[in-house]
C-alpha cells in the first residue's frame, strides 16, 4: 500500500527540515510538532539511530472542516512530514490524506482531502532533488 508522497534529495538533512517548513508554511501548514526520533531513542532506550524527524504539520481551515465531517478524524492529524538520511541522501515524505479514504467511509472528506493532498504534493516537488 502506498500512503505517502515522497523524494530524495541531496540537501543536508538540516537544509532539507528548514526548505520543507518553509514550503509548508507557503501552503497554508504551520508545524505544531517536531519530534527528533534519533534523540527520542537515544534518551528512552539508548539506541543509535539516523537523523530521523517528524514534523505534524497542520493546516487550521482543513483540520476543522474534516473535524466537521468526522470527529475521529484527528485520529489522524496532524499531517506528518518526515525528514531523514538515507546514504548521502536525505529523504522527505508526506503522509498522502486520500488514504484516509481507505480507512473512513465518509464522502464529505474526499474533497478536504483531495485538496490537502495537492498542497502536500507542491510541498515536495518543490524540493530539489
């Protein structure tokens, strides 16, 4: 099943977190959460992991026109963004709101939805590879 929207690009980590906030905030999402998943895990269970990060983006207007429609809903907000190495790489992913399709059977999400998922799109591709 694929339920994200992602690239791989060759800007750092760290440039790779500030241009996709950045884009965010162009489309409307501000970042409500981060989490530093390799500081998390080093700190709860001392494990090594990737620079790893998720951000929970939201958009206000579209949390609370799906939150109309179904109160369940934020079962699945924010939108989570994620940022991290892979290689010499760095990699960014948004989860792809259609899927929420799969999992809710209400019609009135769709177009919030549909709509979310183009910004998330413009997002990445506007990443440079």
């Amino acid at each position: 099943m694929n339920y994200g929207i992602s690239k791989t690009t060759t800007l750092t980590y760290e440039q790779a977190i500030e241009k996709v906030t950045e884009e965010l905030k162009k489309e409307g999402f501000g970042v409500l959460t981060t989490i530093d998943v390799k500081e998390t895990l080093k700190k709860k269970i001392d494990v090594d992991f990737k620079k790893y990060v998720i951000l929970g983006a939201c958009n206000p207007s579209f949390a609370f026109q799906t939150l109309q429609a179904e109160e369940q809903i934020g079962l699945l907000l924010p939108c989570n963004v994620i940022v991290y190495e892979k290689g010499n790489e760095t990699v960014i992913a948004a989860f792809d709101p259609m899927t929420m399709g799969q999992i809710i059977d209400n019609p009135k999400i769709e177009p919030v939805a549909m709509e979310v998922r183009a910004r998330l799109e413009r997002v990445i591709a506007s990443i440079p590879t």
